[in-house]
C-alpha cells in the first residue's frame, strides 16, 4: 500500500477536530490538534488519541498522569491551526483556562472529555494514548469536522424525500436555507418529467399523488427543478405562459455521447450537434417535450 492512495482513503473519512492538552513534567501546558480521537470502550469508559512519535508533544504526552480533549466546535478552526503549527507558544492567545482537573481547556469548547492515563501502545510511527475518562462537559455547539483535507460544520442530515431511499445514489439534500430551484411550465408535466429523467433527474414528488400530475419535483445530485402545468403561473399569480421558448437548460453530464445517444434512442429532437468550446466544454443542444432548448454538456479538461 502506497501512502499516497492511503491517505487518499483517509482524507474521505470525517474525523472529529480536538485539540489535546496536557501539563509536562516541566510545568508547562503542551497542547497539540488531533483528528484521531475516537471513544473506545465503555466499560470502563475509555477514549484513544494517537500522537506522533516525533512531535514536540510526544514526550510530556507519553509521560503524563492525565490529558483533556477539547472537541471545536465550528468556527473554532483556527484554534486547530494554532495547535497544529510548530514552533510557537500555542497556549499564548490565552483563550485556554484551567477546567477539568486543572488541565487547560477551552471555555468554548464542544465537548470536553479529561482522562486519566490508562495505557501507551506502540502505533506504528504513533503512539496511541488510551485514557481513562473522569470528567466530560458538552455544549450545543456545532462540531467541527475534517473531511477531504478541508474544515466542515457537522450539520444533520435531512431524512430522505419519500421514494428516494433505495437505490438513489444522487446524495443528500442541501440544507433547507441552500435550496432554490425553477418550475417550469410544461404542456405535458408527465412526459416533460419523463425527458428530465433521461437526464438523470429522478422524480422526489408529485401533485395531486394520483391521476394526471401538475407538479413534479425532480433532482439531480444537488441540483432541483420542478415541472408543473402551464395552468400553474395563471393560477399562482394570473399569469400566463407566452408561446415558444421560455427557459433553457443546462445540464452538465459525464459522457456527452452516450447521453445524446440515449437522447436519441428516445427520439429526442437534437437541435445542434455536439460543438467543442474554447472554454473546455463539449456541447449539444437538444429540444424538450414543451419545445424548450436543453444545452447537455461535459468537460473537454479531463
Ligand atoms: C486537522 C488536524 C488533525 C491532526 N491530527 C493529528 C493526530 O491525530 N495525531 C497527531 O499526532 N498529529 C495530528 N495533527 C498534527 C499535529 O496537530 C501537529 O501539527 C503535529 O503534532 C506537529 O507538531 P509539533 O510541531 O509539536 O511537532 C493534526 C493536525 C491537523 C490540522
């Protein structure tokens, strides 16, 4: 195994963002940013670190009676800056107070959790440090979290719209505040839906549930879109539709030919055939059942 498929992998597995502290024989704070920590029994209730043997840290780390771990919580991010970085006094913004036993901690934190030192394995160029917990604090803040080399907020997924659960592969939704998307106004709202698909827009929902539909709200990936009934502007806001072209899609996908053959295999008016653009994208238009232009695009930088 390579480190670099190894960390690959790793850098997709989330981790909580702490920040682990410690007083050295010396009478020091130590202090140093962990992703590794995990809980790892519960009776007796004990939690595992790994530290790097050859961090500053390691040897107050190794040698002590009793740690705490600071759990961020989002926004907190550049306190794991500051306690990853090296060569600077950590501790010397002042935000650490003495908490749990005395150890340093930070007011603010997520969570809390002080240990007592139960046991120091051999981890490979780590050291894992088990401790025992003696004291835990928790607040309502979001945590923070590390995935794919980046800080994240740790916000609640949203149960999954009815019919989408098995076998949707197309993600999770946004969150509620992030959401926007067109209604378009077709003709036909079944056979309109029934293009999107082709697409890859799967249906999430349907008015009136039963019989001929005047809504439909489809997604794909993150993108959404609904198609309802000419009817719905004159009914909504006493508007009605104007005739021709009202809108025009663009939906990127990955293989632009295979698309376009499944376009057309369903006979799917192609209005221009696939064209390179000078800003690296491959493009072809095509015309939807209510006689609106689609642009179905993929990247040339690959
Ligand atoms: C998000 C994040 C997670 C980290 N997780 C760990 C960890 O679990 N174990 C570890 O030894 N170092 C981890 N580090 C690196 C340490 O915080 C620190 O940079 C390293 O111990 C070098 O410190 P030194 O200057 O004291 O030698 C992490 C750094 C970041 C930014």
């Amino acid at each position: 195994m390579d480190t670099v498929s190894f960390t690959a992998a790793m850098a997709r597995v989330p981790s909580p963002v702490t920040v682990v502290t410690t007083y050295g024989a010396d009478g020091l704070p130590y202090g140093f940013t962990a992703g590794s920590f995990v809980s790892a029994s519960l009776e007796p209730p004990l939690v595992l670190v790994c530290l790097d043997k050859g961090a500053s840290t390691h040897p107050a780390f190794a040698t002590t009676e009793r740690f705490l771990v600071n759990v961020l919580g989002a926004g907190q991010q550049e306190v794991a800056r500051r306690f990853a970085a090296s060569g600077t006094d950590r501790f010397a913004s002042g935000d650490m107070r003495p908490l749990e036993g005395g150890l340093p901690g930070l007011p603010d934190a997520c969570a809390r959790i002080a240990c007592r030192l139960h046991s120091v394995l051999d981890a490979g160029d780590h050291t894992a440090l088990l401790g025992r917990v003696e004291q835990t604090f928790t607040s309502e803040r979001t945590p923070l979290v590390h995935v794919d080399r980046l800080f994240h907020r740790a916000v609640r997924d949203r149960p999954e719209p009815a019919g989408a659960a098995e076998g949707n592969a197309h993600g999770s939704q946004p969150p509620m505040t992030e959401r926007a998307f067109p209604l378009i106004f077709a003709e036909r709202v079944g056979m309109t839906a029934d293009f999107y698909e082709l697409l890859g827009y799967t249906r999430q929902s349907q008015n009136p549930p039963q019989g001929e539909p005047t809504y439909i709200g489809m997604r794909r990936g993150s993108a959404e879109i609904a198609v309802v009934s000419t009817d719905w502007p004159r009914t909504q806001c006493g508007l009605a539709p104007g005739p021709g072209p009202r809108f025009e899609m663009f939906v990127l996908v990955d293989d632009l030919d295979t698309t376009l053959k499944q376009l057309t295999d369903a006979q799917v008016p192609v209005l221009r055939a696939p064209a390179d653009m000078p800003w690296g994208e491959r493009i072809a238009h095509v015309l939807d059942p209510d006689g609106n232009p689609v642009a179905v695009a993929c990247s040339t930088h690959r």
